[in-house]
C-alpha cells in the first residue's frame, strides 16, 4: 500500500483522512499543483512551489509549510514508495473553520502530497498529434477571483476532457467570454504562426503595457504553466521568435502548428482540431524542436 504526506506526516493512504467540515471539501477552496518526477527528481519543483504559494495567498489559503520541507517531503514521499518516474500532487485547503470568540474565524488548514508511478501519454499521440475539440457552450470567466489559479473548483474542467473523450480526442480548448483562446481543460496552449511561438496572456503578463495595449480585454484565466514558463525560456534561449498575445479562433484555425504543455504531458503536437487538419496533419518543425529542447533541459536538470 503507498504511503501520502499529510501535514508533516507519512501515513498509509487508506488511512489517511481530513474533516468532513473541511473547506475544500465542502466549497472547493483550496489550491493543487501537479509535478513530474524524472530518475527520482522533481522537476522545477521551487517553480510549482512558488506558484501554489502566489495561489494561496492570492485565494486566502494558508500553507505552513516552508518550500525545503516541502521538498523533502517529496523526496522522501518517492523514496519510501520506491518510486523513480512519477506523478505527485500537493494540494492545500483552507481546512476546517471554526469560530474563534476573541479572533473570529480560525483555520485549521491542511497540505497534503501524494505520489503515483507515472502513466505516460500513449506514443502514437507524439508521433501522429493529438486531436483536440473546441467547447462552445462553455466559456470561461476572467473576472473570477479564482481566474489564473489552479482550485480544487476542477468539476467543469474535467467535463470539458470528459465532452473531448467522447469525441474521440484528446484535450478541449476553452475560450473566454471575450471570445479568446485561453487553455486547454488541463493544459496550456501555444501557436506557432511564420515561425513565430505565440501564447495568450497570463493576469501577470498582462501588467506589462505592451501585452496590455495589444490584449483587447483586460483579465486573463490563463494558468501560469511551470512548463510553460519553460518553453518560453527555452525558446527565448535559442532567440526564437516569441509573441505573448491574444488568440482568436481563426488564429487557431489558421495556425502552422499548435502545441499543448503540461508538467506530465511535457510538449503535445495538436495535429487535428475536430476535423480540421494544423499543418500537415504531422507534429511541425518547432515543435518538434521545443519537445528536444524540453527533454534536454529535464536531463540537465534531474541528472543524478
């Protein structure tokens, strides 16, 4: 039976438990980030870690924990269940609240990580592409204090994946009420255009003047990806040509490739949108550049 880090302790998952009362339980509050670990590594893991520490202060989540513990409990976590290539998730909730006479309402929060052995995308999906739908009776709303940040409030991303699934594709791409492409259920998305990598704007790369003039609307749901935030890195290291700017749907549709990014699916080829073919219906030039470009910076990285 594995075992899960739950507030400072290894336990046995079977046995381990939070109040009923909790709050992410009962509406949702509480942030999560996903990792990927290579050869017993997580990789850049500080970065998931600064992002779910920028979430929890942004939606009043405390986490007690500090970053180094927060570390070793991971690579403890993996070393006790004997695990090398895997898949973890550490998720805070608000916890159980209680009123306090004298201080009001007092949190009693919880941490929590766990680690499964990784299951990998099938193969032919890097080889031939992904094929991707667009929801439409969906939209996403950038006003929502929750916008930008990845909340235990997952139920209408999964139906998303749930609606592609079924459609015999991969991923769904959302848009916002401004009719702007903003991600995918569980991933980023960037276009690639006459050899130029656009991706839209994340609420922090929209304080900068040249992406807010050029952005026709002002708040942004999209995720501040860790391996997306790589990709950009990755390309801008190699002086290739890197747009943060808003998508339309004809953008999309008229893309030379589309590529999908996320710390477990690393750098996904998107070769069909419904019927439609992107590029040559094969994964394009840059992308197959930034997946090598990626895989080099893991094994720089995560090397024993």
């Amino acid at each position: 039976m594995s075992l899960v880090w739950l507030n400072g302790n290894f336990v046995e998952e079977n046995d381990a438990g939070v109040s009923l009362r909790d709050t992410g339980l009962l509406h949702a509050a509480g942030v999560f980030t996903t990792m990927r670990s290579y050869r017993g590594s997580v990789y850049r893991i500080r970065k998931h870690l600064e992002r779910l520490r920028a979430s929890c202060e942004a939606l009043f989540v405390p986490l007690k924990f500090k970053d180094e513990e927060l570390i070793e409990a991971t690579h403890e976590l993996l070393k006790r269940n004997s695990l090398s290539e895997a898949r973890l998730r550490l998720t805070a909730t608000r916890g159980h609240a209680t009123e306090d006479p004298l201080h009001g309402v007092r949190l009693e929060p919880n941490a929590f990580l766990t680690a499964t052995s990784l299951e990998p995308y099938p193969a032919e999906f890097y080889q031939r592409g992904m094929t991707v739908v667009l929801l439409d009776e969906q939209k996403l709303n950038p006003y929502d204090v929750q916008a930008g940040h990845k909340t235990l409030n997952y139920f209408s991303r999964l139906a998303g994946l749930k609606e592609a699934n079924r459609a015999g594709a991969g991923e769904a791409l959302w848009f916002s009420v401004h009719n702007f492409l903003q991600c995918g259920s569980i991933t980023n998305v960037f276009i690639v255009k006459d050899g130029v990598l656009t991706t839209p704007p994340t609420n922090e790369e929209l304080r900068d003047p040249s992406v807010r003039e050029a952005t026709p609307y002002p708040r942004s749901n999209v995720l501040p990806g860790v391996t997306r935030g790589t990709i950009i890195e990755l390309a801008q290291a190699q002086d290739l040509p890197v747009r943060i700017a808003p998508v339309d749907v004809h953008q999309l549709l008229d893309a030379d490739e589309v590529l999908l990014t996320n710390s477990v699916m690393q750098v996904m080829p998107v070769c069909r949108i419904e019927k439609r073919p992107i590029g040559n219906d094969r994964p394009g030039e840059m992308t197959l550049r930034l997946t090598e470009l990626y895989r080099d910076a893991v094994d720089a990285e995560t090397s024993v």
